[in-house]
C-alpha cells in the first residue's frame, strides 16, 4: 500500500510526465524487468515482466514512481519493493541509445541466490555495519554514499547527527547537501561536489567546510568509483569533524606568531650547537639581526670570525665553562656583519641533553645595539647635566624626603656662605630667616601647572638676608630614590628694583611725596574699614603759582613746591598723609577728623602751613593756598568721590579768594556728581562724533577770506547747544583735553579739505591746542597723522597756542615746534600781550602769527593805555617778520584803528561769527566780506 501512495504521489507531482511518457511510446526496452527513467529518478515506461516481478497489476502502475521509491539499497545488496515485501535484485543501467537524457534500468531477480549463508552473511555484515558507525562517532568521521542510477543518497548516522536532524531530513540530494552548509561555503561546496562527480577514478577530493551556523568545521572527502563499462557507479565520501583541530592548529598559530613577534621587537633570537659536529643552527631573527643569509650555513667558527677582534678573545674565554663544565654562558660583544655595521650582542648559553642523550648547546642572542646607545647617552646627558647644574650661575641643591640637603653646586654655596660639608645636611629650616612665615620646603607644583614661584628670605653665613625664589621639581636616583631638585634664585636685587619702581610709581619725583596712584590705593584702605566715617580729604591749590613760574621760571616753581611739601611732611598731625597729585595741587588724608579736633581745625592748621614766605632763587616768596575739604556723605562714599568733592569745594574757596577753606556741602557735591555726569557724556560725544565744528573768518584789509578758525560746540542733548566755556572745564578736570585737541584737529581738517581755493588761494583753517601741546607726548606724530589721513597741505594748517604756554620754551618743545614749521605748519601766539613778561620773550617764540587779544583791542579807540599796548605789539611782529592778526574786532573804529596800525588780518562779529560748516562754505564759495 506504500508503494502504491507513493507511485500516486509521484504521478500527481510530476506534471512534465504526458511528454515523457509521449516520448517514451517511441522508445524500445529489452525483453526483460525493465524501467526507462528520465535524469531525476522518474519512470516513464515499464514493461510486463517489470510489472510482473514487481508486483504490480501492469506497467502503467509503475509509471510516474521514482526509482528511489522502487528500490532500497541496504550496503551492497539491492532490494525491489514489492506488494507483498521486497525482492533482492542486480540492477544495470545506462542511458538509452537516443541520448534523449533517459536511462534504461534492467531488474534481474536474484532470490534464487540469497540462501540461509547469505542471511547469515547479512547479519554478520550488520554487526560489522555497527561497529563501523560506532568506529565513526569515535572518530568524528561521518560517511555517505550517493547513487547516481537511482538518485538515492545514503548517509551514516552520524552524518544526521553532524548536520542536525532539521538538515539531516533535507539533505536527501547533491543541491540540498549544498544548502546545508554555510552560506559563504555554498560555492565552495557547488565546487567540491562539481569535481568529485568528475573525478578520475581513484582520484581524492577534499576541502573544509562549516555548518550553516558556522559553529562547526568538517573536512569533506569524495570520489567516484566506475563499473566496467565506465559509467558512475557511486560517489562516496567522508565528513570529518575538524573543528577542535582546527581550533588548535589557530592556537598553535597565534602562539607561534606571539612568539616570533615578541623575538622581532626584543630582536631576540635562538641558536644551538651540534658539539659533535660543531654546526649552528639560527633562528630566522638571529639570522636578520646577524645579516646572514637564510639558507647560507653557519658553524660556530664561522660565527666567532665575525665578532669584533677586541672581543673575541672574551668570547672565547666565556665558552670554555659552557663547553668543559656546561656551565651557563652569558656574555655581551660586538659583531661585525657583512656590511661592515656594528651591532651589540647580549649572548646568553647552556648545556641540554636531547632525545637522543646527546649534548647541546642552546640560547638566545639579543641585539642590544640600540640600548646600549640609549644608556651611553644617558650617561653623557647625566654628565652633562651634572657639569651644567656645576656651572650654573643660580644655586641648586638635592633634598632628600626628610627635606635633608644632601648636594649642592658651587653657586649655593657661595649664595649662603657655606662650605659644602657644612651644608650637607642641613634643611631650607635651618637657613631661612627667623621672621620668614613658613621656613620648610615647599612642595613641588603640578606637572604642567604654572604657578608663581615661592619664595623664601634665607640667611647667609654672615647674618645678611638673601630673598631668594625656589623652583622645586622631584626627580628619582638611578636606585629608584626619590629626592626633591631645588633651585635658588637669588631674587634680592630684583626685589630691590621692583620696590623702587613701586616706590617711583607711588610717589611723585619732585617732592617724593605720594602721588594720585598711592592717594586712591590709601583711600580704598581706609573706606574699607569699619570706621571709616571720620576720614577727611584736603584739596589744595596754591595760589597764584602760575605767576612764580611764569615770572621765575619753572625751577623756581620746582624749589617752592619741594620747600612746602618738606613743611607738610613735617608739621601734619600723626597718621595724617600729605600727597602731591599734580602742578601745584597737594592733598592731605587724614584718617580720622575727629582724632585732631575736627576738618575746620586740621583745615585751619593746613592753611597755615602753606601761608609762608619761601626764599626762592635768592627771594622771599610769599604764597599761600586755596583748600577744599570733603567728608564721606554716606557708606558708598569712594575714594574718587572724596577726591572730586573736595576738588569741587577748592573751586569754590577760590572764588572766595586767596587762602580760603570751603567745606564741600550736599549742595556742591551734589554739583560734583553733575560734573562727573557731564564728564561722561562728554567723553561718550566725543566717542560718537557727538561735537560741532564752526568756523569764524579771519579776513585781509580788502574783506578776502584768508583763514578760518574751528571754535567747538556741543549740542547736548537736554541743554540745548553749549559753548566751550561750558564743558571745557570739565574736559580739563576728566583729562579729555588731549582726546579733545584730535578730535578738533582732525574735524577741522577734514573739513577744510572740501573748502574751494579763490583765485589759486586756499583758505588756511586755525585750530586752538590745549592739551595736544608742544612737549607733551606723540605731539609731532599726532599731528603728522591726521594731516596725512585727511590729505590737507601742511601749509594750510595753523596751530594755535596761548602765549602762557610758550613762556618757558624746554628744547623739546621748540625742536618739535621747529620740526612742523619746516613741514610747512604755522603757529600762532593766542591772546598776546597777557603773558607775564611776553614782550621781552617774543623774539624767542617759534611761532609765525601773532594774535593781539581782545582785550587790547577793545580799548583800543577810547583806552589810550590799550591804544599803546596794541601799537607797540604790532610793531614789535613786524620788526621780527611776524604776522599780525587782530582778534575780537567789532566795531568799524576798531578796524580802522587797526588797520592805521598795520595790521593784516582781522577777526571779530564785524565780519562775520562763527558759523557751521556749510554756511562757511558759502561765505569761501562767495566773492568775499564787505569791510568798513
């Protein structure tokens, strides 16, 4: 019944079976049991006799069943399924003579030849079957055998159990065989079988294999055995599990490349020496250390003919033990390899006895060319580092972990005084001097971390202090001893320099008394403590100190500064400071008021002071000073504030006159802060072009433009457009004159850049300097800059200086002054005629113009006094080849006057005031000012 379901399946599952069968109508078979098949196994065509000994009611029956269905193959016997059982049969195939790809398949029954030896032959060849599958698993070879006539593959068991029972129920072709390995090692298992089904009898295939997880490795083997006729009989073939053997020959691998890498990186290598026939065998490294050709044969001559000829004999004397006593040899020398190169060889040998009971000599070579460079190198950097701490200018010392000094070089010594066995010994403690904080030695900073430098006052042999700065840094002995390197920098003279620079940037240079930057450094001291409220601020000016160094000169205003900064210093009350900020303004700090009897006393005390006769190039001088006091008026009372309070109330004293006092009142600091707030918008206009420029004309006797002067306006934005009188005492007080000048300078040139020339004249433009003056710093370059940023004509530029600027004329200033005059620039002298001593003075003032003031000039029709002055002033310009410019003419008298006088240019509101700058360009563009 089996049989019969199978047949009915094969015939349902094989749909290609009408045209096989259509082909096989044509086909004859032998008289015989006889099946045509197609390449696969299936039957097309069977005839009676096959039927009959099959069992089967007819041919057709058989017809669509495979092959493997019809017959069972158990070792070499052969079985024909049958109805009622099985019938041992030969079987012959071959393909039918049509090559049509079909294969004719004879039966022959042979039961009349299985007798009861031939069954006790079976069992006996099952038991050995056992034994073989059991002989199998022990050796995890697996066997399988595949039947090309019948498409029938079988497999031992273990075979199932190697592919596992999933791909054991698949494998039952050549293609499903392939799909059970591994997919990387499927078109290595297509190629296995390819040239196993082809191979020439006796031929063996094999190669390796892994399962289809990878997790095993077999070695596959297979040939093909052929029958008479040549045709394939089987293929066989074994399956060997290889996977720990594979897995050991990697181990084995890896060790051996470990091995050989580690001999490659410690260029190590191994030799031994045959005693009996004195040849030496090397290693592939010692071979590449050696420069020795791989297959070129070595004895141990050989080899002691290349050491170095100063080693050699060492060599020699060094075996001898090896060899008489097998006592163990290791020696260091040179070897000389072919290319003439040196390398160091550490020799390390002994004595083994082999399998054989034979003696051997066996051991290492190692190349040790390149650290025995590295120690010599070592050395020398040792030495060197030893002569260079020797050397050296600077004192050093080795400490111990206790802090024990236990070397130093020469400059240490000499720094402390010391012996060297003296100072042996001896810890930073013991030297370092009795008020120094914290004597020990420091620890060692960070790898890495800068740090500043700590620094000790240590004392010498002979008691004298030496400051010293210590650099310190660990360092370990060749014995792996830890110690601590110290440097001594004797720092004494540099602390020396840096208190007289602290000095001289704290103290002024005239009087040597404190100077602004010590005032604010006192004043946040003392506001910083608790009782600060008693501190009180004294601002003095003295008064009519111009007029000294105007009259005496500038020395004779130097003496009378130093005489009265001598009698503050002596006569102020205890804890009381006198400090000079600038020119002739002094200040006095006293810490607390009420200690000596209030502001008003120590005020009054102060006043005195400075009311004094001062002998002074050989005269008494009298002076006396205007002062302003400031108290703090609450807890966020600053120095600065202090300072500017009791500047405002010295303001205020001297419009009360000469050598009062004025207490600063909320009303007048109050007034202070406005200041200070002017200040600062000042400084942001000035910062964002907030200023105006205008432009007053100065013209000749017919009315013609020749020059202009830029006057400064501010146009703030809450009070409407301020005059300079306004916000140039501010700018004078916040030190923004300078910054004010080049900002001037560089505006008014830009501007008269763009100013038409008349009748091939340009208009000059005249600009007034207060604090970019002659003498003061990167005067000539500040100018030279902006005429070279805005382009003008050096001859067009025109400076103006107040004639008390020029009264003590220094060398730098007239070298300056004479520098830009031979660039092309002109000065002119401003408001002549109200300096002290200025006619006398005028033949030595490096300026082109002459201005004659207002003043002058206004009496100049109804003063008789103002008439003869302003005569006398142009005549003496004219006499000296100098222009005269009369300033703040107003009236058609005035001009007429003056022009009687000879004067050239005139300026004042008769021609015109000063105007913005496009308006004066109209006036320049126009045909000229009508004159009286």
């Amino acid at each position: 019944m089996q049989l019969i379901e199978r047949r009915e399946q094969a015939r349902t599952a094989n749909g290609g079976l009408g045209s096989a069968r259509a082909q096989a109508g044509r086909t004859a078979l032998p008289d015989a049991p006889a099946l045509l098949s197609t390449e696969d196994g299936l039957v097309v065509t069977a005839t009676e006799k096959a039927a009959v000994l099959a069992g089967a009611p007819d041919p057709s029956a058989l017809i669509g069943t495979k092959l493997e269905d019809l017959v069972e193959r158990d070792g070499r016997a052969t079985w024909l399924i049958t109805r009622d059982g099985r019938t041992p049969v030969r079987m012959q195939t071959w393909p039918h003579a049509e090559g049509t790809g079909l294969r004719v398949t004879v039966l022959v029954d042979v039961s009349d030849l299985a007798d009861d030896s031939s069954v006790l032959s079976s069992s006996a060849d099952s038991e050995e079957h056992y034994w073989l599958i059991d002989a199998q698993r022990l050796a995890k070879v697996a066997s399988w055998v595949y039947y090309p006539d019948t498409g029938v593959i079988y497999r031992s068991p273990l075979l199932a159990e190697f592919i596992g029972e999933d791909g054991a129920e698949r494998a039952d072709r050549v293609t499903s065989m392939i799909e059970i390995t591994h997919p990387d090692d499927r078109a290595v298992a297509e190629r296995f079988y390819a040239e196993v089904f082809n191979a020439a009898p006796g031929e063996l295939v094999e190669t390796e294999l892994r399962n289809r997880d990878g997790s095993r490795v077999f070695l596959c083997t297979g040939s093909t055995e052929y029958d008479k006729a040549g045709q394939v009989a089987r293929v066989q073939g074994t399956v060997q599990d290889v996977t720990e053997h594979r897995a050991l020959e990697k181990q084995l691998r890896d060790e051996r490349r470990r091995l050989q890498d580690a001999q490659r990186i410690a260029k190590l290598g191994t030799w031994e020496v045959d005693p009996r026939t004195n040849v030496m065998r090397l290693s592939n490294m010692l071979r590449e250390i050696l420069g020795l050709p791989f297959d070129a044969e070595c004895t141990f001559e050989c080899y002691l003919d290349k050491v170095h000829p100063d080693d050699r004999s060492c060599v020699r004397h060094a075996w001898k033990p090896l060899v008489e006593t097998g006592e163990p040899v290791e020696i260091e020398h040179r070897y000389q390899r072919a290319d003439d190169s040196i390398r160091i060889l550490r020799v390390h040998g002994t004595k083994i006895v082999d399998a054989a009971g034979e003696d051997l000599y066996v051991g290492t070579a190692q190349d040790v060319t390149e650290q025995r460079a590295v120690v010599t190198k070592m050395q020398r950097t040792s030495q060197r580092f030893a002569d260079l701490v020797n050397i050296a200018p600077v004192g050093i010392g080795l400490f111990d972990r206790s802090e024990k000094l236990v070397d130093a070089n020469d400059a240490l010594c000499a720094l402390l005084g010391y012996r060297l066995d003296q100072l042996r010994g001896m810890s930073v403690r013991d030297v370092a001097h009795s008020e120094e904080p914290d004597p020990s030695l420091p620890a060692p900073g960070e790898p890495g971390v800068r740090r500043r430098a700590p620094q000790r006052v240590l004392v010498r042999a002979d008691g004298e202090p030496v400051h010293c700065e210590l650099h310190i840094s660990t360092s370990v002995q060749d014995d792996g001893t830890e110690f601590w390197l110290v440097v001594f920098q004797d720092i004494t003279e540099r602390r020396r320099a840096a208190e007289a620079l602290r000095y001289q940037a704290t103290h002024d240079e005239l009087t040597g008394l404190p100077n602004r930057t010590a005032v604010k450094e006192l004043l946040g001291s003392i506001l910083g403590r608790a009782d600060s409220q008693g501190v009180a601020v004294l601002f003095c000016d003295i008064d009519n100190f111009k007029r000294v160094n105007d009259s005496l000169g500038h020395d004779a205003g130097d003496e009378l500064l130093v005489a009265l900064a001598r009698r503050l210093e002596g006569s102020l009350p205890e804890h009381c400071t006198a400090a000079r900020l600038s020119g002739d303004e002094f200040v006095v700090i006293c810490p607390d008021a009420e200690a000596v009897g209030g502001v008003d006393s120590l005020a009054t005390r102060v006043v005195a002071l400075l009311r004094t006769a001062v002998p002074v190039h050989g005269q008494l001088v009298r002076v006396s000073s205007s002062i302003g006091a400031a108290v703090p008026n609450d807890c966020r009372t600053c120095g600065d504030d202090l300072l500017r309070f009791a500047d405002a109330a010295m303001f205020e004293a001297k419009r009360r006159g000469a050598g009062k006092v004025s207490l600063a009142s909320s009303a007048l600091m109050a007034a202070a802060d406005r200041q200070l707030h002017l200040e600062g918008q000042l400084r942001e206009a000035l910062a964002n072009d907030g200023l105006e420029l205008h432009y007053q004309p100065v013209v000749d006797r017919e009315g013609a433009v020749v020059s202009a002067e830029a006057l400064v306006r501010w146009p703030h934005p809450e009070r409407g457009m301020l005059a300079p009188d306004a916000f140039l005492p501010v700018a004078e007080q916040g030190d923004l004159l300078r910054e004010l000048d080049r900002w001037v300078l560089r505006t008014a040139l830009r501007e008269a850049v763009k100013w038409p020339a008349r009748n091939g004249r340009s208009v000059s433009i005249a600009v007034n300097l207060a604090g970019l003056v002659p003498g003061g710093p990167d005067f000539v370059d500040s100018v030279a800059d902006i005429v070279a940023e805005t382009g003008i004509d050096w001859d067009r530029v025109i400076l103006e200086l107040v004639e008390t600027a020029l009264v003590d004329l220094p060398s730098r200033t007239r070298h300056e002054m004479a520098e830009l005059a031979g660039r092309g620039v002109r000065f002119a002298v401003d408001d002549f005629g109200t300096g002290y001593s200025s006619l006398a003075r005028l033949k030595d003032l490096p300026a082109q113009i002459i201005k004659v003031d207002r003043r002058f000039v206004a009496g100049v029709d109804g003063d008789a006094s103002d008439f003869a002055v302003a005569r006398a002033v142009v005549d003496m310009a004219y006499a000296m080849d100098r222009q005269c410019v009369a300033e703040g003419v107003e009236t058609a008298a005035q001009f007429q006057l003056l022009r009687g006088m000879g004067v050239e240019s005139y300026q004042g509101w008769l021609f015109a005031r000063a105007v913005p700058a496009t308006e004066f360009r109209e006036i320049v563009a126009g045909d000229g000012i009508n004159v009286p």
